[in-house]
C-alpha cells in the first residue's frame, strides 16, 4: 500500500539488520520526487541515452513529457535495500519487477519493501513496490543477504553533483520567439564559424543577416559546409576593411540594426564602430559584456570588461557600470545589482581598483550611475556566495547576489570569463554596448550554443533600445 501522507518523506539512517533482527512483515516506505536532474545523472551513470527519456531544456515543464526509465525506478529499490531494510552491508541476490506505469518529472512517489519470506541460511525475501498516489507503478520482488553483523552509515557525504544545463540560454531564447528577425550586417564571414553562426541565427528565426564579404569564399565555406545560402543577401567585397566599413553603413541606411564580426580582426571592425565621422558611436565608452549562464548559480552573471578596455579609468567605469546595468535591463532583471570587483572588501588606498569600486558605489547612490544598485569592493567570493558574504560579516543588497561583476581590468575580466566557461561549465554570449546598435563579436573557439546565445543577446537588446521595455518574462523565483 501506498505510504501514509503523515508518514516522514526519508527515515533516518539506522542500525542494519542481520537475518535474526528481520521479521516477515517488516515494512519500510520513503518518498522521492523525480526531477529532470534525475533523468541526466541515470543517462550518465547508466549509458542509456535514448531520447525519449532526455528532457531537451531540462525543465520540469519540458521534463513532464518525458518518462523517467523504468531501470532509474527500480534503482529506488537500493535506498531502502542499502540503508534501512536491512541496510547497510546488504547485497542484491535477485530482483524481479513489472512496469505497470511512467513516471515523470515532478511525480512525487512512494517507494515501499516489504518482507514477505526468511530463507535459512541467510537469504530475506521482499516485495518491492512504487506507488504515484493510489497508483502502482512498480510491482515486483528482490532476494538479499542481509549482514551478518550491524552495521551503520558513516558520517562521510556525498561529493556535490552539478548538472551543466543552461536554463537561461533557453528561456531567453524562449523569449526571441515573439519578436521579428533583427537584420544583422555581418563583417567578413568568410570561414566555418563566422558564416555558418549567422546561418544558425537565422534558421533560429533570430536575425536576417546581410553577408559583408568575398562572395567566392562564402559561397565555398557554404558548400563545403552544406550549408544552403538561398537568398540571403551577399554584398561582394573582398577587402576586409572596406567589408567593416560597409557593415557599419548599412545601420546608417537603415538596412541593418545590428553588426557581427566575422572572420577578421576584431580591431578592424571596431576603428569603423567607433570613428567619429560615419561611426556608430553613442554618448559613452564603448564596452563589452560576457553573459554568462553557469548551471550551479541561479541567476544570469554578466563579466564587464574583459575584451575591450585595456585599464579602464575611474571615468571609462562608470560607462562600463551604466552599459552593462542597461543590457540586464534587456535580458529582464528588474533591479541589477553590480558587484565591482578587487582583491579584497575593504578600500585600500594602496590598491587602485577599491578606490575605484568605492568611488563607483557612491556615485550610484547620487544617481550618476542608474537603473541598479552598485556595491564596492568587493572580493570575487563575496560578490556571488552568500555564505561568503555573511562569514566576512558584510552587510549588502549585493554582496552574495550579484548580477554584474566590474572588473578591474581587462586581464582580470578576460581570466574570470574563461574560468567560467571552461571550469565552471557556463555557456557564454559577448556583446559591444555603448554603440547606436548592438555589435557581436563571436570567436572562432565559440561553439553553436554560445554563437545562438550572443545573438538572442543582441535581439533582445536592440528590442530595448527600441522600445525602453525588457521582451524577457521574470525569471523563476530561486
């Protein structure tokens, strides 16, 4: 029978039982929740990747219409088998079971063994059964030999398991579906990355790309790839600077309203963006943002900057704050919260970037930077763990939350961006703000994922700047 709803979910490790201590009729239920986590970690341990078990966003919505695999069920059996019933020093001999039903994500079930038989010399028999509320889904039977001695549970904990999904890669993107493709100019993309990036993009419903270059070249890296072109527009220029200059010219005509690097170098592109005659330069420093979606942190974590300003200035910060606290804005994060960041959380006068960081943070509290809250300085632990924070005895809105790290410099930035991205597991977009229009600057190391990325970026920051309105629905509460 399914486990009284009063009953406790998990019972707490006890004593193992030997043969003598089991009883017919011994009786031990636990509850378990599947969750999409569950359905990645069995694929993993077992090898079994069938998709039908896979959820493609690894939300519990997406989940739910994925059944868990029948095998990742009767693994259930070993919680009870291996810690209570008898517990630990067990050993399976046998296991029968018949599949009555699915189960899937968000299923709260109740796994139950019964001892049904004592077979001298040392073998106990149960019935084993997984029940969804009044419904059987697992019926079957398990053979164990029980210790011959009692035995506990140590103390010692599992090693954390972090499930690399980026969830925020697909509700931003999610978030595209109702807005038009954004024509996009695209510099030079006359190799594999760079051309077939935009094309990606474009099949993605993203953008409408204008392809800036040598026609020859990108009609070959389009054939090699079976990549088909169709009637994506080709304007045929095979010089790499006169492809950036006509990139930017097409935002002046109004035929594009964003522009994206191809295969050429990223200061070619940028004498173009930031030239006073004929330029796209804004009102501020140009600067670039990282968004970064790392799979154990809750939140998006934007890194700025670490591709552009060298040694920014006190004066080149404030753009960087305000350009970065802007883009979160787009991407729907109500009140960004900045941490800028240095070596320690103090100010100290001997270290520039804590007179930088303070001097960031009071000029945010006089409203000379806007739109979030600005805190500094603050150490990389203390800026995203809470623990952190509250074991150094800061008291902030931001310490431990948040959304946006300043860095230094450009090699703290450029370090902390590839740490993330390589030791960490996240997936990460790179935007130029402070420009009239939005300009990608995609890498050749950047795989699809991160090219779709830094596109759904760019579409919804141009959607803001059109509009002054996020398309980006609230996140989830944590």
């Amino acid at each position: 029978m399914p486990l009284d709803a009063d009953a406790p979910q998990n019972p707490p490790p006890a004593f193992s039982k030997t043969f003598d201590d089991v009883a017919v009729g011994d009786t031990v239920s636990i509850r378990r929740t599947v969750t999409p986590d569950d359905l990645y970690v069995f694929a993993h341990a077992s090898g079994n990747l069938n998709p039908v078990h896979l959820p493609s966003s690894g939300e519990a919505g997406d989940a739910g219409q994925h059944p868990a695999p029948s095998m990742w069920l009767g693994s259930l059996f070993s919680a009870i088998l291996g810690n209570l019933l008898p517990g630990p020093g067990t050993l399976y001999e046998a296991q029968d079971l018949r599949f009555l039903g699915r189960a899937h994500a968000g299923d709260d079930l109740t796994v139950t063994v019964q001892v049904t038989e004592k077979r001298p010399p040392a073998t106990i028999v149960l019935r084993t059964q997984i029940f969804r509320g009044e419904e059987m889904l697992v019926d079957g039977k398990a053979e164990v030999c029980p210790p011959t001695e009692r035995q506990k549970i140590g103390d010692a904990a599992l090693p954390d398991i972090t499930i690399a999904r980026h969830r925020h890669v697909t509700r931003l993107l999610a978030a595209c579906k109702a807005l038009p493709p954004m024509p996009t100019a695209v510099a030079s993309p006359e190799d594999e990355s760079s051309l077939l990036g935009p094309l990606e993009a474009m099949q993605a419903g993203l953008i409408t790309p204008i392809l800036v270059g040598d026609a020859a070249k990108i009609r070959a890296v389009a054939a090699a790839h079976n990549a088909v072109l169709g009637d994506v527009e080709i304007i045929d220029i095979a010089s790499h600077d006169l492809a950036a200059a006509r990139a930017v010219e097409l935002v002046h005509e109004g035929r594009a309203a964003a522009v994206m690097k191809g295969n050429l170098h990223t200061d070619v592109l940028l004498k173009h963006v930031v030239k006073s005659q004929g330029g796209l330069r804004g009102s501020r420093r140009i600067s670039h943002v990282f968004i970064m979606d790392v799979p154990h942190l809750h939140d998006l974590l934007l890194v700025t900057d670490a591709a552009i300003n060298i040694a920014p200035t006190l004066e080149d910060k404030v753009d960087i704050t305000q350009n970065a606290i802007d883009l979160a804005l787009a991407l729907g994060i109500p009140v960004p919260k900045v941490g800028v960041l240095a070596a320690v959380e103090v100010v100290n006068p001997k270290m520039p970037a804590t007179l930088d960081a303070a001097a960031l943070a009071k000029m945010a509290e006089r409203g000379q930077i806007h739109g979030g809250i600005v805190d500094g300085p603050l150490a990389m632990d203390n800026a995203i763990s809470l623990a952190a924070a509250k074991t150094k005895g800061l008291i902030s809105s931001v310490a431990g939350r948040a959304d946006i790290l300043v860095v230094p410099n450009l090699e703290a930035g450029n370090i902390l961006a590839k740490e993330l991205t390589y030791a960490a597991q996240a997936e990460g977009a790179g935007i130029v703000l402070g420009a009239s229009v939005p300009v990608l600057l995609t890498s050749r190391a950047d795989d699809a994922t991160a090219r779709l990325f830094s596109c759904v970026t760019a579409v919804l920051y141009e959607s803001w700047l059109r509009t002054g309105q996020s398309a980006v629905p609230p996140a989830p509460a944590a």
